[in-house]
C-alpha cells in the first residue's frame, strides 16, 4: 500500500476530468506499483467532485507528464503541497 506522511510535503497532479485522473490511475498503480494514490482534489484548487493523483517524488513530474501524453489524458496542472503548523499550502508547479 501507498504510504505518505502526512507531515511532509507532496505533489499533486490535477487533471482536467475526474475520469481522466481515475483512468490514470488505474494504469499507474499497475504500471508502478506504490509510486501513486488517487486523492480528492483541494476545493482551493479546483472546486467540485475531482480527483487528482498524489506523488512525493518531483521527478515523477515528467513520468506523469510521459504516461498521460501516451493515453491522451490531460493534466491542467501540477501543485506543490506544504503543510505546516496543521494548514496546507498550495503552490502551483511550473513546467518548463
């Protein structure tokens, strides 16, 4: 099972449907294996029912870039999550 203390920082990566981020998902958590979880996306990032795929690793930026690329699912941005003092902070990630 995925593990991640919730102490430290992690990364998101929010997609631009809910499905999109499931169907990832799926193949990711077969294809490598406990580098992924499927999480709620923060309503501060985008409001309603959506999902985006949690990693603590920033070079798995570019293998999720890859991998989405390969399915035709995109990615409408990656987050960089602090949390201190009980309280997340949210930093959006830029690609260059």
């Amino acid at each position: 099972m995925y593990k991640v203390n919730s102490d430290k920082t992690y990364y998101i990566a929010v997609y631009e449907s809910r499905n999109h981020a499931l169907q990832m998902y799926q193949y990711l958590k077969n294809a490598h294996k406990g580098k992924f979880l499927i999480i709620s996306t923060p309503c501060r990032i985008k409001a309603g029912c959506s999902y985006s795929i949690k990693f603590t690793s920033e070079e798995d930026i570019d293998l999720l870039i890859q991998e989405s690329e390969k399915f035709n699912k995109k990615i409408s941005g990656f987050y960089l999550i602090e949390k201190a003092n009980g309280r997340s902070n949210y930093k959006k990630v830029v690609i260059t």
